[in-house]
C-alpha cells in the first residue's frame, strides 16, 4: 500500500487554473472579499452598548467607520503593486492576520483611542484581502470566467452589508460587543488558513514587476487617465458608493421615520441580499448573450431609477414604496458591480494587482463620500439617501455611457 499523500495548494502557476472556477476557489474569494464589509457593518447593532461602556457619544462612534475607510482606501494604494512585485500569497495571509490582531486590540479596548487604533490595524489587514481577491480572480480567469468569479465575489461584498447587522445584532445581545471583535478576528484566521491550503500564490514570478514609489505612481496615473480603465472604475465606484450611502442613512429613514425595531431593520438588511445576489448571478448571463457593455449601462439605468424613485417617495414614510423603489436600485447595482468590475480588470491582467487596488480606493472614497453626504445634508436623511443615490447613479450613466461615446472606448 502507497503512502498517503500530503494534500497541496493548487498549482496554478503551471497551469493557470482550470476553464471553470471550482465551488472552494469561488467560496474562499467571496470571504477575503466580503471580510472587510463584514466587519464594518457588523458592529452597528452594537454601538449603544459601546458608547455606554466607554462613554463615547454616538457622534464619536461614527469615527469608527470614518477612520476604518480612510484606512482601507489608502492602505489599497500600497497592497496592490506590491503584490505585483512580490506575489499575492504573503500579503494576504499576513494582512489576515494583522487584521485579526486589530480585532483583538478592539476587542479589549477602554476608550475611543484604542477603539480607533484597533480600526486602523483592521483595515490596513483586511484591505490585502479585499484588493487581492479581484487580483486572484484576474491571475486564475478569463473573459466570461472571469466575469462569473467576479460577480461571486462582488455578490459576497454587496451581501456581507446585508446579512452582517443581523449577526452583529445576535452577537451583542448574548455575547457582547467584545465577543463581536473576536468572531471576526477568529474569522480572519479562518479564511487565512483556507487560503494556504487551497489557493497559495497565483501570481507567477516572471509576471511580476519592479516597485518604487515614482513607479507606483505613474503606474497609477497612467491607469486613470487610460479610458478603459476610469471610465467602468468610476461608474462602478459610483453605484457601490451609493449602496454604502443606503446602508449609512437607512437606520435613520427605518427606524426613526418609519419606526422599524433594530431586528426589522436587520431583516430588511438580510432581504436585501436576495436582490443583489439574484441580479449578480444574472448579470454574466445577460453580457453574454447583449455584450457586458450594454448590460452594465442597463444597470446603472436601472439604479438611477430606483435611486430618483427612493428621493420621490422619501416623504410618505411607506415601507412598501420605499422597499419597492430601493429593489430596482439594488437590482441595477446587483448588475452593474460584476460587470464593471470585469471590464475595469479585463485589459489589465499584467497590472491586476494595481488595476484592482485603485478600483478599491475609489469604491471606499465614493462610499466615504456618499455615507458623509447623508448625514451632512441640511436636508431629512430620507431626501439626502434619494439625493446621493440620484447623483451618484446619474453620474455614473454619464461617465459609463457619454465618455464611451466621446473616446470611442468599448
């Protein structure tokens, strides 16, 4: 009898992946992509318990998610050339677990200070992960696989918002705020150890490129002034930049407006998922069958809807037309995040790494942008989430779809 044999990472190096992405493969990107959402939404539920204990107001416990995505954004600008000069494997597995050091120190803080220096360590972790699995995808596929993988994984990040305050609100009411930093931190080292056995390195060496700081921003520069990649970066930023809008300004609109408790409103969060996910999975079949560009600019036409519909209907405080108007922008978002993400990545497999971590950047920024509008609007956070939504969509059609017209891109 042979001896058994030690289980390996796949070899993709050699062989660059098979034609069709596996369920293991597919699953461990939608976790490092969905890690980072995870975690920020997670805590939501728990913010009146933490403000209590450590006596922070609840306009200091917004700064939680204002320093995560400052963190996040910039620390993406860094991760992904240097893991197109170093490979993917020790970026990740090391950013997972400085991501779940991170939770520790949140876990056991006694004041704002910590509680915001755990932020930072979590996202400047966990963003490897984030970027690296839009990297991952364009080192393994291809064309339509890679469009199928990526609307998994942009399924995972648009879903992980919705399903996360749900969690976090179980999690606070029979364990405590603390034990929420621990599931997460706990999760990180999970996903770390999954990625070491299944997936390991997937950016071959002869692929990989020189890094210095005058390279790294040229680099960066010469990608957002080559139309092929602004122009499906900035629609795509745009519309998930309103999905974080949603989520920023719907506690407001739900619960005091409307009066939903904070388990109605988890649920609606959760119910959410179903429409990004349904119109995910949609979203590849449709490009193959009208081409990703006319789908994708069907998409943001059907965010744009929903988004001028949810300012129309945000003064009769009805959940049912609200709820019905926010499903026709999920859906289009649904839509247009794979596919744009696709064609952002597509022309740009040498460079996917730094191609993927200015896509994040520009994701977090718009979402900085849009969660900062609806609060700071002189206007009721109902009418300023139908507002962004609105511009930000209607910017995006202009961007994706008159540019188009004018460089002849596509």
């Amino acid at each position: 009898m042979s001896a058994p044999t030690q289980r390996q990472p796949i070899n993709v190096l050699s062989s660059q992946a098979a034609d069709q992405p596996g369920l293991s493969v597919l699953v461990l990107l939608a976790s490092l992509a969905a890690l980072g959402t995870l975690s920020t939404n997670i805590i939501l539920p728990s913010f009146p318990s933490m403000g209590a204990e450590l006596g922070i107001s609840s306009r200091e416990m917004g700064l939680t998610l204002s320093y995560f995505f400052v963190a996040f954004a910039v620390g993406q600008l860094l991760v992904g050339p240097l893991s197109d000069r170093y490979g993917r494997k020790w970026l990740v597995i090391g950013g997972l677990l400085i991501f779940s050091l991170g939770s520790l120190l949140c876990a056991y803080a006694s004041n704002l200070e910590t509680l915001l220096a755990g932020r930072v360590v979590q996202a400047l972790g966990v963003c490897a992960a984030s970027v690296l699995s839009r990297a991952i995808a364009r080192d393994l596929f291809e064309g339509e696989t890679l469009a199928r993988s990526l609307a998994m994984i942009m399924v995972a990040m648009a879903a992980a918002p919705g399903f996360s305050p749900l969690l976090g609100s179980a999690s606070d009411s029979y364990l405590g705020w603390r034990a929420t930093f621990g599931i997460v931190g706990l999760v990180g080292i999970l996903v770390a150890i999954g990625y070491a056995r299944t997936l390991g390195e997937t950016h071959a060496p002869e692929r990989r490129q020189l890094v210095t700081a005058a390279a790294i921003t040229s680099q960066y520069l010469r990608l957002m002034a080559d139309p092929r990649f602004a122009r499906p970066a900035l629609a795509v930023s745009l519309i998930v930049g309103g999905l974080y809008a949603f989520f920023g300004a719907a506690p407001a609109v739900l619960m005091v407006d409307m009066g939903l408790s904070s388990v109605e409103l988890g649920l609606l969060f959760a119910g959410t998922v179903v429409v990004v996910f349904a119109s995910g999975l949609m979203a590849p079949r449709l490009a193959h069958r009208w081409g990703a560009e006319r789908v994708a600019v069907s998409g943001i036409a059907l965010a744009l809807l929903g988004g001028t519909a949810i300012y129309l209907v945000q003064d009769q405080h009805n959940l049912v037309t609200f709820t019905l108007a926010l499903t026709i922008f999920l859906a289009g978002m649904g839509v247009v995040n794979p596919l744009g993400t696709a064609l952002t990545l597509q022309p740009f497999g040498q460079q996917a790494g730094a191609a993927s971590a200015l896509l994040g950047f520009l994701q977090m920024s718009c979402a900085a942008l849009g969660t900062w509008a609806t609060s700071a609007l002189p206007i009721t956070a109902a009418a300023a989430m139908g507002l962004v939504l609105t511009v930000f969509s209607l910017l995006a059609l202009f961007i994706f779809a008159v540019v188009r017209k004018k460089t002849g891109t596509g």
